[in-house]
C-alpha cells in the first residue's frame, strides 16, 4: 500500500487479496492498522422468525470472532420489525443457541423495536427535510410504478405532497387511522436511479398487529433497511456484515447514514451466504418441513438448526471448526455438507469418549468360562488421549455380539468370526467359535464358543493375533436401548432444484430406529448432549427424552469420513 498519497480509504468490500485470514479480516485489520477505526464492532442481526441454522452460525463465527481477535465488542441485535412472522419462542432460542455456540454478548442484547421512537423521529427529520412523503398507491401500484432493471420508475402522484400534508398524514398513520396497506412512508430519492432500491424505498408501512415486545403500541413498523442501518449507527457498529443479498441495499444503507443525524458511520459489508449439499437452509423452507410434519420439530436432529445439530450430538466447537474451515467468500457456492461432519468427526476423535455398544445383538455363550463369574476388563476410555484412563466393562459368560460380526460360511474377504475361527474380543480374551444354534426357522440365535484363558486384556503371550476384534456387551450387564440412526435428510445433493418439490427429494432411510439394542452399563447415565463413540459404529448421544430404563440415543455421525475422498476426486475431475 502507497504511504505518500493520502487518498479516502477504499470502502468497497471488494479489496484485494487478503494478506491473512478471509477479506473481511484483512478489511478491518486495515481500518485499525492505517487508524480510520480506533476499534471494531459487530453485530448479529437475527429476525426472530425461527430457529437458527449452520448457515446462521457461520455469520455468527465471522461476526463473532473478528471482533474478539480484535479486541473489541459484538452485540446481539433481534430485527424484529415484522411483528407478523416473530415470536418470543424464537427470541429465547436463539439466544440459547449463541449460548451453545459458545458466544456470550454480556449484557450488549438490543432489538431493533428499542428504537421504534428514535426511527420515527428521524422519519419526521425525513420528511421535514422533502426526503420523505406519503404514499396512498397500493402495494400493487408502488411495484408497477418502479420500473424495471433496464426501465427508470414513474413517480408516484402523491410524491410532491406538501411536508405539512406528510407530517399530519404520517402521524396520523401512527396513530392507528388508517388500515393496514393504506398508505407507505417513502424516502424521496430518484424513480430513474439505476439501482431500484433507490427508487424511492418505503421506509414504514401500517400494520396493526401485536408485537411481542411492543405489544398494540405501534400501527406502523420501520422496514429492514429504514432500521438496519440506523440501528447500527445508534450501537456505534464499524463493520455491519451480512450476506450479498444485502449488496444492492447498500446505497440506500449509505443514503440513509447520509441523510439522518444519526451519532456514528457505520459502515456494511457483504459475504456469500453458506450453502450445504443435502441441506436446505431457508427459515421459509425449514418451517414447511416442521409444519408439514416430516420432522418432528426445529430440533429434530435431521435439522441443519443449530437446536437440531446439538440434539443430533454434533459439539459446538466442531461447528466453530468448520465455520473456519469453510472460510468466507465473495461469492456463493454450495460447499459439500461433508466437510461439516469431517470438521465435526476431528474433534470427535479427539474428545469423545468410547464406549461398547450392541445395536443388533447375537448370543455368544464362552461354555469353558464359569458360570456366575463377573470379571471386570479395563478398557482405555479414547486411545487419542491416554490421560483419559480406562473403565471396568464386567465380562462374563454370556455375551452379545454384532450379528454381522459373524458369518456362518463366510466368503474370502469376511475375517470376523466364523465357525471354528478365532477372534478378539476387545481388552477381554480371544474366542473360537465351536458351534452354531439355530431356531427352527434356521436363524441363528447363539454361539457357542471357547476362550484362550492367557489372552485376557486381549493380547496372546505366543504373539498370535487374531485378524478381527469385535466389541461386545456381557448380557447379565448390558442395558436396553433404542437408538436412531440419522442420514441426510434429503437424497440428492440439490434438494428441490430442476423444478422438483423439496418433499419428493426427501430420504426415506434418514431415520431408522433400532429398538433392541444393547450398551455397556456406563453408558447409562451419560448427560444428555454428551457424544460418545460406540466402537466400531460410530458417534452417538443420549436423547434429551432418554430416560433410565428407556434409553434413547441418537447417531451423530458413522466413523468413515468420506470428505478427504471427496476432495481427492474434486482434483482428479478438475485435473
Ligand atoms: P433465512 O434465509 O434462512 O430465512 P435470513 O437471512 O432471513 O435467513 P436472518 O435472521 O435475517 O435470517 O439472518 C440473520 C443474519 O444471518 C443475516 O445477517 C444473514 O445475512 C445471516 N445468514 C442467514 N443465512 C445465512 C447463511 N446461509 N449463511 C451465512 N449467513 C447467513
Ligand atoms: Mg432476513
């Protein structure tokens, strides 16, 4: 950068390469390093119109974040200006989910309906100054009126209304006199400017409904950018970041600051919006999948909703992990949703404790081992943290093993246990399979099978090694389960494109209960939320509803992380 020619700072987001970390960092490194801004400010401006979602945590991290690193401040702002679609349920729950997050806003917690009467009064300053007038065209009318992209808009009859006129007929709008749709506060800008926003944008219209912290107290509610803006400037925010559909907002985001005696300058900034494959992440389409019933509510965890996510057992810093790993670009496109279960499985594999689990259970009976003797196996609590110790898991005479886990006339490649084969059990013994019982429908129901006494801990002192392992629960210790096993919600990578209806893309199989499973004791009285690895099986957690004796788990995520293949075959295809 040139240090002898002073020249206005360039505010367009749209700079060049970042020298370190996403665009949005190198911009506001730059206004702290070259002193325009002495700190930063941010904000996350939610509509309480649903429950967050990944795409909302990842705008949350940017946000977030940069003001942390930085050393300054974030807020929490609602933007609940559409009282029809907002209500206090989701109010509570998204603040709950920042929480989870992992984010906490101190006591900086604002809504825009905070400012109701700061925003009218600088309405009145509007239309005091000409900015500003009443319009009596219909919704209808107003949308004919403005033109096209390649057209310049037609000026409304009642865009030279005398200010007197529009101050009685604005307060009077206030005052509740007229219906809803009546009549809109315009700003008076320029019906042939290229860009439609600044053909004269409403900037209040009148609606008559309770609102959830105003109650019946206004008739008319300020639009997104009559409050966005203003609100910023009101909270002292520098950079007010959101997504590029906001892009063309951002003139009349300037005009606004520009024409209001609002006390600071802030400043917008856009990023594109985080998509996933097999994922719709539109608060439109998420509430006709709850209302429409195909799942069971915001925090199913089939739900890209953070509620959901968190339900579904996934850790909130493998959420912040991927929102840095996706990165934030200029310009949108759809990022495969593996790479959010690969970031969330990293910090699985390293914090999540295992555990042994049976979800389709078969009878062994080890008949050389004695009868009513417990012996209780150490075995290590994660192998990836060996300061996490190890827990006793009571073996016995009687175990459970996975059915698939035995074959009996098993081709080449199947090395679990057979007849006459020898396997490991996990930190218990080696077993040999003698003999196979079935019920008279010919399925088999037990095996009856013999240990090697000198490979307890499941190591043979000759050196031998077994080519499987197998984990297991002893079947006077193990504890009932359901569990449910979660794939994506939808079965293509593009829901509802091609003209198709989102529901018939949805998954058949994204939720298969299993109703008779089995866990090892400790399991028992895992917290809710807390995600464990069933060996071999993958990553679950206890339901919120799981009670004693009607456990319940959800499957998190499978062990096989298929992000890294997807990428080496991204490079192939591209090379
Ligand atoms: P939706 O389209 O899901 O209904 P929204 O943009 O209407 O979302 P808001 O509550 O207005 O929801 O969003 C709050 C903030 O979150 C906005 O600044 C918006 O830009 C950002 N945001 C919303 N969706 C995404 C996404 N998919 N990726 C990144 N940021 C997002
Ligand atoms: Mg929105």
């Amino acid at each position: 950068m040139s240090s002898q020619t002073p020249s206005t700072p360039e505010r367009d987001a749209t700079p060049g390469p970042p020298e370190r970390g996403d665009f949005i960092r190198e911009i506001v490194a730059a206004d702290l390093r070259e002193g325009r801004l002495d700190t930063v400010v941010t904000r996350f401006p939610p509509e309480p119109n649903g429950y967050l979602h990944i795409g909302h945590a990842q705008a949350i991290w940017l946000s977030f974040s940069i003001a942390d690193e930085f050393g300054g401040h974030y807020n929490l702002r609602f933007d609940d200006t559409n009282p029809v679609k907002e209500e206090q349920e989701y109010i509570d729950a998204i603040q709950a989910d920042i929480r989870w997050l992992g984010y906490d806003w101190d006591d900086r917690l604002y809504f825009a309906s905070d400012y109701f009467e700061q925003l009218y009064e600088w309405a009145l300053d509007l239309i005091r100054a000409g900015k500003a007038y009443v319009d009596d065209l219909s919704a209808d009318e107003i949308r004919e009126y403005r033109g096209t992209l390649t057209e310049a808009g037609r000026e409304s009859p009642w865009r030279e209304r005398p200010v007197d006129e529009n101050l009685d007929l604005f307060e009077r709008m206030r005052a509740g006199e007229f219906p809803d749709g009546s009549r809109v506060l315009r700003a008076r800008i320029d019906m042939a400017a290229a860009n439609v926003h600044l053909r004269d944008p409403v900037l209040y219209r009148i609606l008559h409904a309770e609102h959830p912290r105003t109650g019946a107290g206004w008739s008319i509610y300020p639009t997104y950018d009559m409050a966005h803006g203003q609100s910023d400037a009101i909270e002292g925010i520098t950079h007010s970041i959101c997504t590029l559909e906001f892009k063309d907002h951002r003139p009349l985001y300037d005009w606004l600051i520009e024409n209001l005696p609002v006390p600071s300058r802030p400043h917008q900034y856009e990023f594109a919006r985080l998509n996933l494959t097999y994922t719709v992440l539109s608060k439109r389409l998420l509430l006709r999948l709850v209302e429409g019933g195909i799942v069971r509510g915001w925090d199913d965890p089939r739900m890209p909703t953070l509620s959901g996510l968190r339900r579904r057992g996934f850790p909130p810093e493998g959420i912040r992990a991927f929102a840095a790993l996706a990165g934030v670009a200029r310009a949108g496109k759809v990022l495969e949703v593996e790479m959010l279960e690969h970031a969330v499985r990293d910090v699985l594999n390293r914090t999540a404790a295992r555990r042994f689990a049976v979800l389709d259970p078969l009878r062994v009976v080890i008949e050389d081992f004695p009868e009513g003797v417990v012996e209780d196996m150490q075995v290590p609590n994660n192998p990836e943290d060996p300061a996490s110790g190890s827990r006793p898991v009571p073996f016995s005479r009687e175990l459970f093993i996975e059915r698939d886990d035995f074959m009996e006339d098993p081709p080449r490649k199947f090395f679990r246990l057979a007849p006459g084969r020898e396997v490991r059990l996990r930190s218990a013994y080696f077993i040999t399979c003698r003999e196979v019982v079935k019920d008279d429908a010919g399925r088999v129901v037990t095996l009856r099978c013999t240990h090697d006494p000198a490979t307890r801990g499941g190591d043979a002192p000759d050196g031998r090694r077994p080519k499987a392992t197998l984990h297991w629960v002893s079947a006077a210790h193990a504890v009932p389960a359901e569990v449910h096993l979660y794939d994506h919600l939808f079965s293509v990578p593009y829901p509802g494109a091609d003209g198709r209806d989102l529901f018939d893309d949805l998954n058949p199989d994204s939720e298969v209960v299993l109703r008779d499973c089995l866990v090892e004791p400790s399991v028992a009285d895992l917290p809710a939320g807390e995600t464990v690895q069933f060996e071999r099986l993958g990553y679950f957690c206890p339901d919120p509803d799981s009670r004693p004796g009607a456990l319940v788990f959800n499957r998190t995520l499978t062990l096989r992380d298929t992000w890294a293949k997807l990428q080496a075959q991204g490079r192939a295809d591209a090379g």
